[in-house]
C-alpha cells in the first residue's frame, strides 16, 4: 500500500509542477499579448521577436520604448 501511496504523491507533485510552468507559460504570452496592436509590418511584431530571441532582451526593449 505505500507503494501507491508514493506513486500517488509523486503524481500529484508532478501535475502541480506542470501546471506551475503551464501558468509561467501563460503569463508569458499574456505579456506578449499586450506588446502587440495586430497591425504594422511582420518583421517589427514584438511577439515573433520574442519567440526568435532572447525574452528578456525583447521585455527590456519593450520598456524602453523600442519595441512597438
């Protein structure tokens, strides 16, 4: 029996650590969301610059003003 205990308890702790990086996920790309107007021309959108780079590189340049 503690052995489906155990098992049981490392399933739990791993559904809890997925859905901690699932929410880490989320606030990123609500964050991303936010950056972006839906217009003007692909090669300036701050979400592909994100995704192709460094994040927090974009997120500085975003708080600086360079990013649109």
């Amino acid at each position: 029996m503690a052995e489906v205990k155990e098992w049981t308890e490392a399933e739990i702790n791993e559904i809890r650590w997925r859905i901690a990086d699932l929410s880490r996920i989320l606030a990123g790309l609500e964050h991303l969301a936010k950056t972006c107007y839906g217009e003007g021309p692909v090669n300036e959108c701050p979400i592909l610059e994100a995704l192709a780079g460094d994040p927090h590189e974009t997120e500085n340049q975003h708080h600086k003003g360079g990013v649109s």
